[in-house]
C-alpha cells in the first residue's frame, strides 16, 4: 500500500470538474476543480485525504499537487 506523501508525488490524484452556474441564465460561468484520491484507496474521498494530509503535515504538497493535477486535467479537455 502506498503511503499519502507516494499518493501526492506520484500523482494518484485526479480531477473532477463540477460547473458553476449563474442562476438567473442557467449558463455556465465557470467550472470548480474537485480533487479525488485513488479509486480503492482510504484517501479516495476528499475529506479522508485533506484530514490525513493535515495530520502527516504534508497539506502544502497536497495543495500544490491538487493545483498542478487541475490545470494538467484542464489543459487535456481544451
């Protein structure tokens, strides 16, 4: 099993992309980046992965890999 810091550096994370709608159009206006961690893992649901980052100090790196696994997913849909 790979510990949370192998997770976040070897890029186990993934993106999922929820629209954020203007309410008075119905179009949309932007999109919010939601991080996920690995299918099968204790760290898949986002709550898991933040507390435990928090807890082994590493919450920076998870921020940075979470920043940096957005914009990698982004660029690929354009």
């Amino acid at each position: 099993m790979q510990t949370l810091l192998e997770v976040i550096r070897g890029r186990g994370l993934s993106t999922r992309f929820q629209p954020i709608v203007a309410l008075d159009s119905g179009t949309v206006v932007a999109y919010e980046a939601l991080t996920r961690g690995p299918e099968g893992s204790v760290w898949k649901a986002p709550d898991a992965l933040f507390a435990a980052a928090r807890d082994q100090h590493v919450l920076t790196e998870l921020d940075e890999a979470c920043r940096d696994t957005a914009l990698t997913s982004a660029r690929r849909r354009v």
